[in-house]
C-alpha cells in the first residue's frame, strides 16, 4: 500500500511537470515588433510602467508574447509572467458566466424577476422626478431580471449607499444585496443602462442563493480549480502581493513615474475576516491564469475536454442584451470590434474574437487616463499581426 501511495505522488507530480513544461512550450513566443513600437510612446512617456501583451490562437498557441518595462519601477524590477494584477472589472465576467451556468442547468432564466430569489427586494422605487426641492418616486414600471442586473440596465446606481460609506468590499454580499434598496432605481427597469458594480453583486448573491454556496466557493469549483487558474482570488496572498505589479502614471512634472494604489479595495488584500467578494471589481489574477479562461470561452465554452458553457450559453455571452439601449454590453461582457471580454479599471483587458479565434491579452497596472488608448492600440496591433 505504501509502494502505491508513493507511486500515486510520483505519477502525479510527473503530470504536474508535464503540464507545467506543455505550457511553457506553449508560451515560448517571440515579442511582436510591431507591439512593441505601439506601445513604446506609452512607456517613453511614463503612461506605461510596464505590460504584458499576449496574441494566441485558441488552440493555445501563443503567437506573440511582449514583456516591456517594469513591474517595480522602484526596485527596478522588470515585468515577469508571474506577476500578479488587479483586474478589477474584468470580475465580471465571472459574473456572467455562473449565471449562465446556472442557466444551462435549468436552475434560473435571465429574465426571472431578482424578487423570485431575493424577495424583499420589493421594496424598490424609481426616481420619476427630481430637483434641489423635492424627489417623487414611483414603483418600477416592469420588474428589475437577472438580465437586467448583469447589462447595466437594471436602473441601479453604480453602487449602494452602504458601499458608498463602508467600502466596496466590507460587507457580505448578502448585506449588499439588500441595501440596494436604500438607494432607489435612476431609472425604469430596461429604459437606460448605466454602469456600475452593485447589479453584478445582486447577481452574484443570486449564485449563492441558488447553488447553496458561497460566491467565492461556486468559483472555486466551477472555474477557477478545473481550468488551473491557481493565482485568482479575491484575497491574495502575502506571497502574491510580493509579486503585485505596481500602478503608475506620470508624475507631476512629467519626467518620472508616480505610484498609485487600489483605493477601491480595502487593506491588507489577504483579510479573509473583514473582506468580501466583490464581483464587480475584486479579483487578483495572472496572465497565465486569464488566458486559461480566454480559451474557454475561444473554444466556445470548452477546454481541456471539459464543458463549462453550453454553446447556447456562450451565445448569449457575446450577444448584445442592452435592449432599446443598443449599448455594446453583454452580460458582464464588453462587445467591441467583433470581439468579447472585460477590460479592468487599471488597464487590463482580456478580448477574445469568436469568428477568427484570436486571444488577445494586454495586462497592465496604469493610473493615467490614457490606458484605454493604450489598450486599443495594443488590440488593433493584436488583430493586424494575428495569423491569417
């Protein structure tokens, strides 16, 4: 028995190698030129610390892969592959996702009212007029639905106003969910859309709610450990904040980088007992870890041999759902260009093309404005110099 259980830890750890050297194969890539002259003018002009920029095919192969700059400007550090990185909003798109797994098993439609799971959210109330003198509210003209929450077209404020005092991340999404009340919708259900953070935490609650199990632990399971995504977590470790790429942006006069922080996430990253799921910002994650769920969703819901997403669920990932809006949001999902994916609040973006198969990864940590410019010279580079 001895000799087995030896054998069992031998072979596994030979499995480990093996996958561990395939992906390093995999991401044995030269850096494109071409990206690399893209992005230069950001980096000369202290926009850029540093970044990460991947061009795969979905069948994994990683065409071009650039490493430019630091991840501790301070210390001098260039930009590994190990580090890690806030990716704030790309969050969302996990979001999603457990929904439409949700979905996909029969256990909730995305236009089931949000009152079916969360009842006492019937409380809400639309904001018919307003001035300095006086607010009129009036009951909601359709019921608010998971659709709704997940396109930014729920009426919801960017966030609630127990977040608005307590943080984003310090209370349990169940708390959450239910001080949504407090603060009544802008507008009727499905007449605007307007982005924000507190529909994809009802969403989120609602995963709970229906799967019987924490957020964090429905990702875990269902995601994160399946698709080896070991480094995601919304509470990082000491030993990964060692590896946290810094946020920078110019300094003041221009000529030198300014250090910034994650003002919207409470501290220390790795408090388990006073810090909660936020799933519309919260989570930490690697570029290995972001292509892995890039392919999923490349190879239509599949990797690996394992389906996470049925075809029909992967098909309303990449639909418009913003209704009369005709905003180009999905649910958690940005639609830009023929691709789909989330970008993040410091920079990072993950865009994947249905129709050509193309993984475009941009991972960054930048406090200037001009990121999102960034990023869409770094995806219009990725798309001119992917295989055809």
């Amino acid at each position: 028995m001895i000799t087995c259980k030896i054998s069992s830890v031998v072979l596994g750890l030979v499995l480990i190698a093996s996958s561990a050297c395939t992906f390093a194969a995999e991401m044995d890539a030269p850096a494109s030129s071409e990206v690399t002259a893209a992005m230069q003018p950001y980096l000369d002009s202290y926009k850029l610390a540093g970044f990460i920029g991947i061009v795969a095919d979905k069948t994994g192969k990683v065409h071009y892969k650039n490493l430019e700059g630091y991840a501790d400007v301070e210390a001098k550090k260039p930009i590994r592959e190990d580090n890690v990185f806030w990716i704030a909003s790309m969050t969302k798109m996990f979001a999603g996702a457990s929904v439409m797994m949700l979905v996909d098993e029969g256990k909730v439609s995305l236009d089931d009212p949000v009152t079916k799971f969360i009842p006492q959210l019937n409380k809400w109330m639309v904001v018919e007029e307003k001035d300095q003198s006086h607010v009129l509210l009036k009951p909601p003209a359709r019921p608010v639905t998971i659709r709704h929450v997940l396109s930014h077209t729920s009426g919801l404020a960017g966030s609630s106003e127990l977040q608005q005092v307590t943080g984003a991340d310090s209370t349990p999404l169940k708390t959450r969910a239910l001080s949504s009340v407090t603060g009544p919708l802008q507008s009727h259900p499905g007449d605007k859309y307007a982005y924000g953070n507190q529909g994809m935490n009802i969403a989120a609650r609602i995963v709970e709610i229906v799967s019987g199990m924490p957020y964090e632990e429905f990702l875990q399971r269902r995601f994160f450990e399946p698709l080896g995504m070991t480094e995601t977590t919304f509470w990082p470790s000491e030993a990964q904040i060692a590896r946290l790429a810094g946020a920078y942006g110019p300094n003041l006069e221009k000529n030198g980088f300014a250090r910034g922080d994650i003002g919207f996430l409470a501290k220390p990253y790795s408090d388990r007992v006073h810090r909660f799921p936020e799933a519309g910002g919260g989570l930490f994650s690697t570029m290995h870890d972001i292509f892995r769920y890039g392919l999923m969703l490349a190879n239509d819901g599949e990797l690996g041999g394992k389906r996470y997403l049925s075809h029909a669920a992967i098909d309303e990932l990449r639909k418009e759902q913003t209704g009369t809006t005709k905003v180009n949001y999905s649910l958690g999902y940005h639609l830009r260009n023929g691709m789909f994916g989330h970008d993040g609040a410091l920079g990072t973006d993950l865009s994947v093309n249905p129709k050509t198969g193309m993984v475009a990864i941009f991972m960054v940590q930048c406090t200037h404005g001009e990121k999102w410019a960034a990023r869409d010279l770094f995806l219009k580079t990725a798309r001119q110099v992917f295989p055809k």
